[in-house]
C-alpha cells in the first residue's frame, strides 16, 4: 500500500470518536519502524514505543472495567481479560476500522501485506491506544476502548 493510497488519517479519528490534539501522536501511531528508516524520518516516528504502551492501557482499562462492574475474584477478572485482550480480539477490532488503510508500511511490508497474517494488526492498534492515551489520558483511551466494543459502557 503506497502513501499515495493511504486513506486520510482524520478518518479514523471519526471512526474512533477522538480528535487529537497531538496530530503528529496519531501520525506516529500509524507508521510502521520499516516505513520511517526507508524515508529517512527521526528514529522514534513510529509506532512500536505507542504500541507497548497501548498494551498496557488497554490491560488496564480491562481490568478496571471488570473491578467496577464488580468482579472480585482474580481468577475471573485474569480469564476475564484472557479473553477481551488477545491478538485475535485486537485484530479483529483493527480489521473492523480498516486500519491497515492508515498506516504507512515499509516496501517490503506493503508487498508481502503483512497486515493480513499475524500480530501486525493487533499492534497497530495498540499503537493507537497509546497515543490516545498520551493525547487525552487514561479516561480517553477508556472512552474509545468502550467505543469499539472491548469493554463494556459503566
């Protein structure tokens, strides 16, 4: 997928419910490590730093759904987020917003459509959870969390 096919970023923003504040957040969040050594952009524009952060957001957003909706046994609320928060439901979520249409992919990437097998989607996402959360805070990444149907409304 060329940056000429790309679909505008602001899309997603839509889809998601959140305008960022940070743009440049949400351009990091959507550009893969391979895309910025090819063009030559500064080390940290790209989204794997976003990505572990959002996995730990969306960890915590999980588990605090299942405490406030009151669960109080660990073994419930862990199989609990086993079951919201794994590759398969992120990818899924990614997949349903079309993510892959926003980032930009390294050449390599683009021609091999890495989005299609594996983890890359689910890690798209959490990339851009994380920079939800840097943009708006943890109670923005909950609101869009909720939005897309990981967790359910309070």
């Amino acid at each position: 997928m060329s940056d000429a096919s790309r679909r505008n970023p602001g899309e997603i923003e839509e889809q998601i419910g959140y305008a960022f504040r940070d743009r440049s957040l949400l351009g990091r969040a959507l550009t893969r490590l391979a895309y910025t050594l090819e063009a030559g952009l500064p080390s940290g524009a790209h989204m794997d730093a976003l990505a572990t952060l959002g996995d730990a957001v969306i960890n915590v957003v999980v588990v605090a759904a299942a405490v406030t909706g009151g669960a109080h046994d660990k073994g419930a609320i862990t199989n609990r987020k086993m079951n919201l928060v794994n590759m398969s439901r992120l990818r899924a979520l990614a997949e349903d917003l079309d993510l892959a249409d926003y980032v930009r992919w390294g050449k390599g990437e683009a021609a091999q459509r890495v989005w299609t097998s594996g983890r890359v989607l689910a890690e798209c996402l959490e990339a851009l959870i994380g920079a939800v959360y840097l943009d708006g805070g943890m109670e923005a990444a909950a609101v869009v969390l909720r939005r897309l149907g990981l967790t359910e409304k309070a």
